[in-house]
C-alpha cells in the first residue's frame, strides 16, 4: 500500500450535502475513517487536521457537476441523485445508510393495478429525467410538472395526478393522503468519484477507500465469545460462518473454553438457537470498530 505524507500539497476534495439527510451521516463516516474535522456553523469548506482531506459543503442538487468540472475528486450523494444528474460520475462504494425509494404514489382513494393507469396523467416530481426514462420505456404518455420541494401536496391542490418522489418510510405520503403505488428503483448513500480525478488525488484515495472498507465491514459484523464444553467446540465452530476458524481459549472450569469469532450480525441470529443447542453458554455479542482484511 501506498504510504502518505499528510503534510503533501495535495488534498482529496470531497463533496457532502450541506445540510439534509446526508450530512450528519457523512461526517460520522469520515469519523469513523480516523479522519478529523473542525466544523463550525454555516462553514461551506473545512480542513481535515490528520488526513490530506478537505470537505466541502454543497448543495445536494449541486455536487454531480461540481463532481463532473473535477472541483471536487469525490463525494458522498444518494444514488437517486446520480440516476437524476450524475451520469458521467463513477460510483466507487455504496455505503449502506440514507436508504430510500424512489417511487410513485397516488392518492390513496385511487387504484392503480398496472404503470397503464399513469396514460395521460399529470405527475409532479423533482426527478424529471428519471421519470421520463420509465416513462419511455413503459410506452407512457403522461405530463410531467417539474417541483423543486413539497411534492407530496400537489394531488391534494388540483396540480397532479401523482408524484414521483424519493420515500424513506412512508408516513409523509400517509400524512398528505397518498401511498406508494410503483417503485422505480431503490436508493442509498454512495461514494463517487470525479471523471477527471488527478493522480494525486487518486493515491489519497486508495487510502480513503482503505479506511472506509475496514470502517463498512465492521458495521455489518459482530464479535462473538460464548463458553463451550470442550467435548462441544467442533459442533459449535462447524455452525459458525466465520472467516476462517474461531479462537479457542481455556477457561479456569476444566473442561470448558471461551470461543470467540467474527460473523455477520444478520447471520448470528440465524444460527443463535443453533448454537444454543449445540451446547454453546453465555455468548456475548461486541460491536466490531474496524476490520482489516
């Protein structure tokens, strides 16, 4: 791996959302990628103090240009964003939080059994290009308001017939008198990179992209220890899916040993009364900071 110099001219540029959905979890990202930040109210760029890093604060609707002009090398937006605006970006890394929908929705007196339904309606929405492309394919004839925010209350004041709209958890729809009725495609945060990133920038990146590998794996994964009897090891380490093979400790009792092992969390509960069957006791679950594979 290359090693680097955090005193180097050079600094990876990356965009985040100002404000919205995005920010708090893109800081808490770089956070936990060992990268520190000083950020002060309504500061539109920041220093990194302990990684050739700096962040800027852009405007969501913003950064897929700023991403294809290289005024930034990379920067974290939610897929929707890409699909709308971003087609010349790459997408290096998706993250795995801020994920939604995007979708059409109805009101919720109407039915609508097939993409038939939209022939000839009126559909408000933020994502024109998307919604287009769809439309297209489904062969649909339909006319496409364009809203910059408060799509949700445009069927309610005569203005569309439905909306196409990013969804998270619905209650917005359920508050405005609508319900999800076709998804589009489904949406979360990403890490993408500029069509004309530097080579510089690049080599920073590598070791960014390092950091956060290490950071997401240890999100999805868990740290098991559970007392075993020692005659039980082999039954309970053949239900473990783990990396390679657990650790095995004495413990003071004789005949018992601690077992300890990294599995993915969704997979620990699919096995946990397994395990408790094959003898396993006591078993601990820890949270996993960082792996490195």
């Amino acid at each position: 791996m290359t090693c680097l110099n955090i005193n180097t001219m050079t600094k990876l540029k990356i965009a985040i959302q100002k404000s919205g959905r995005l920010h708090d979890d893109s800081l808490r990202l770089l956070k936990d990628c060992g990268i520190g930040v000083d950020n002060h109210k309504g500061q539109l760029k920041a220093q990194a103090y302990n990684f050739p890093m700096e962040i800027l604060y852009l405007r969501n609707s913003d950064i897929p240009k700023y991403l294809e002009d290289g005024v930034v090398d990379v920067a974290i937006v939610g897929e929707n964003l890409l699909v709308e605006k971003g087609e010349n970006v790459q997408v290096i890394q998706k993250l795995g939080f801020s994920k939604c929908k995007v979708s059409i929705a109805i009101p919720k007196e109407q039915i609508m059994e097939d993409v038939s339904w939209l022939q000839g309606k009126k559909i408000a929405t933020s994502y024109p290009k998307t919604l287009q492309k769809h439309l297209d394919e489904w062969g649909i004839q339909a006319d496409i308001h364009l809203i910059s925010g408060s799509v949700e209350i445009t069927p309610n004041i005569g203005l569309a017939d439905a909306i196409c709209d990013i969804v998270s958890t619905g209650s917005t729809l359920f508050k405005n008198g609508l319900k999800e009725a076709k998804v589009l495609f489904k949406s979360e945060a990403v890490l993408t990179k500029s069509p004309v990133i530097s080579d510089e920038a690049g080599v920073i990146l590598k070791q960014f992209s390092f950091r956060l590998n290490a950071v997401l794996k240890s999100r999805k994964t868990k740290y098991v220890l559970m007392n075993v009897p020692n005659d039980k090891i082999k039954a309970v380490s053949d239900i473990l899916p783990v990396l390679k093979s657990p650790t095995v400790l004495p413990l003071a009792e004789p005949g018992w040993s601690s077992l300890h092992s990294v599995i993915e969390e969704n997979q620990f509960w699919e096995v946990i009364e397994e395990l408790k069957a094959a003898g396993a006791e006591g078993i601990l679950v820890v949270p996993v900071e960082k792996m490195i594979l």
